[in-house]
C-alpha cells in the first residue's frame, strides 16, 4: 500500500516523498512517453508481487518504498541498455543519489519488507527491458544510417592523402637529374705464345760445336 505509512514514523515518510519526488521528476524529463506506464505499472507490480510472494509473519507492508526501488531500477537499467549517453549519466546520478538502496532488497533488518524494496526492483529491471525500444533513443550517426542502406563509406583518408600530395607537386615540383658517367674499358691480357718459346733457343744453351760432330 504505497499511500500508506506509518504516523508516527515522520522521519520515514519525509524520506520517501523527497525520493519519490526525485526519481519520478526525473523518470518525467528523460522518459515523456513512457513515464505513465511505468509509474502505473510499477504501482500495481510492486503490489502484486508482494502480495503473492511476501512472507506473512503478522506485520503489515506499507509505504511508497517498492515503487521508489522501481523507479530507481528503471532509470538506472534503461540508461545503460539504451547506450545513449545522457541516459547513461543520469544512471550514475542515480546511483551516486540512491545507491545505498541496494542494502534494502536483503533481509537484514526485520522491521523492514525487503520483499516489498525486492518486487520493486525486479520490476524496475523488468520495465526497462520491456520499453527498451521506446522513448529517448540514442541518435544514429550518418555511417551507421549509411551501412544500414548497403552504401559503401567513403575513403576520406584517402581522398586527405590525394589531395595532400596534388598540394605538394604544385608548390615544390619533384625534379629528378640523372647523370650518365661511361664505364672505363679495362685493357685485355694477351696470352703468351708457346710454340715460339718452345722453338726458340735456350739462352743459357751454349751453341754445339761442328769440329765435335766430325771427330770420328
């Protein structure tokens, strides 16, 4: 029973109304076309889950804390889903704002319906998925809506490096100067002649004697 609470517990009731004033403030300014939806849907979730699935040890569960934990979830899970980065702050907001909250859904204190901040936050997680693909969207960039349509991206790194280069020939012409040195012509060595060495006389050869030749 969120519109229901404790009379004597002040301190209770002013922390949930300056919560619930907050989150659903901020559910209305990022979220317009889901807003009603959610606050209505997270208003009956939080009720039927506790009522099915809470444990009944004689107490009463009351209060405005279940749709509180569904609105935290909510914003929290659609900003990081969605990957828009606005949305993405406004998580961290959130979390940096009510991030102690996440000790609520576990049973430690027994004066507490942790079943009640539990049915809250499932259903937050729930509703994010569920209107994942409504409201706020993050906006396409021109080659995500190019590669969609089968259009091929232009090669703008190429077309810098073309015109680039067409720069530097107009300003600073590349000249290229060859020069042309002729290769010297080595002398050829001539191969000594061996049948006249081998036919000429010997210098060291003395010349024969004819009165030798006669002697009988």
């Amino acid at each position: 029973m969120p519109l229901i609470h404790d009379k004597f517990d002040i301190n209770h009731l002013f922390n949930n109304s300056i919560a619930f004033l907050l989150l659903s403030t901020l559910l209305a300014y990022s979220y317009r076309k889901v807003f009603l939806p959610v606050l209505l849907i997270s208003w009956l979730s939080c009720g039927i889950l506790l009522w099915g699935f809470a444990e009944n040890h004689g107490s009463y569960h009351i209060g405005i804390s279940g749709v509180i934990y569904s609105l935290f979830s909510f914003l929290f899970v659609s900003g990081i889903i969605r990957r828009y980065f606005p949305l993405q702050a406004l998580s961290f907001l959130v979390v940096f704002l009510y991030g102690s909250l996440i000790w609520g859904i576990f049973p430690i204190d027994q004066h507490i319906s942790w079943e009640g901040h539990l049915a809250g936050f499932v259903s937050g997680i729930i509703l994010a998925v569920v209107f994942r693909k409504q409201g706020p969207v993050r906006p396409k960039y021109q080659y995500e809506v190019e590669r969609e349509l089968g259009i091929d991206p232009p090669d703008l790194e190429g077309e810098w490096l073309r015109r680039m280069q067409e720069q530097e020939e107009k300003s600073d012409p590349l000249i290229i100067t060859y020069q042309y040195i002729p290769k010297r012509a080595e002398p050829v060595a001539t191969p000594p002649d061996v049948h006249t060495q081998s036919n000429s006389p010997s210098q060291d050869q003395a010349p024969s004697d004819p009165n030798q030749e006669n002697q009988p």
